[in-house]
C-alpha cells in the first residue's frame, strides 16, 4: 500500500466563510450548539481538533431568543470580584432585559474548548440585538438552524 499523509491545514489554506443566523424563536442552547459547531468548523470535512478552521456567524436578533422551563426565573449567572462580599448574581431574565448578546455569548463560550484556541474561536462570532449589522460586505449565508442546512 502507498503511504497516504493525513491532512492538516496550514495557516491561511481554509479561508473562513460567513454564515448569518437569526435567533427569533430559537432555543437559546440549541442556538449556542449549532453556532458552536460552525465556529470550530465541525461542519466541514476538514475539520482538525488543534486547528482553527471554523467559521464566522453572525447572530441577529438576539433578545427574541427563547428558553424552556422555569430557566428564566432559575437559572443564575455569577461574577465575582475576587474581594469578600464581591459576589454578584443575575436571573436570565434580567441578563436578557440588560443584553442579550451577552447571554448568548456566554452559551456559545461554554459550548468551545477552554484554552488558547476557544478564546480566540469567540471572536469570531458578532452578536446583535437588531436584525441589522454591519457585515453586509462580506456576503453572508443565510442559515436556519431549523433543519442545519448551511447556504444551501
């Protein structure tokens, strides 16, 4: 048998795509998986776990995302300070009502690899409250998350 070398991407070889989602009606972690797996670029045959050959997305709409449940009263999210008395807490709901984006941030964090490579993989995502944005130049592809089916 001829010896057959596995592929690995080099820097610059995978050019990003940009893929636009919008959030109206989504499952806020159903959303925060898909977008995950398009960051990392799971979606592609090329996909290396230690490379970067992920996607950008943008996600629109952001506060019109849904939750199931009793999360919006339940579910809490906590930052502290580092000093005594320095811990803060914030329902879902009222992180939606101050900023949505960030909510969804924070679920789509969770959902990526913690090390040097998630943190730089987070960038890639732009997340808006309205249905505009800025990035019309690079001719996103509108997606639905619905049936996953990327540009087509």
């Amino acid at each position: 048998m001829k010896d057959q070398k596995s592929f690995y991407p080099k820097e610059g070889q995978c050019t990003p795509e940009w893929f636009a989602v919008d959030a109206t009606n989504q499952t806020l972690g159903r959303l925060a998986s898909e977008v995950a797996k398009i960051l990392r670029g799971k979606h592609k045959p090329t996909f290396t776990p230690s490379a970067d050959t992920g996607d950008f997305v943008i996600v629109t709409n952001a506060e019109k995302i849904k939750t199931t449940g009793n999360k919006l009263t339940d579910k809490k999210y906590y930052k502290f300070s580092g000093y005594p008395g320095g811990l803060k807490e914030m329902s879902l709901k009222q992180g939606l009502d101050k900023n949505a984006s960030e909510i969804i941030r924070i679920a789509i964090k969770g959902m990526l690899p913690t090390n040097k490579m998630g943190r730089s993989i987070i960038n890639k995502v732009k997340i808006y409250n309205g249905s505009d944005h800025p990035h019309e130049a690079q001719n996103p592809k509108v997606i639905t998350l619905a049936n996953a089916t990327l540009g087509e």
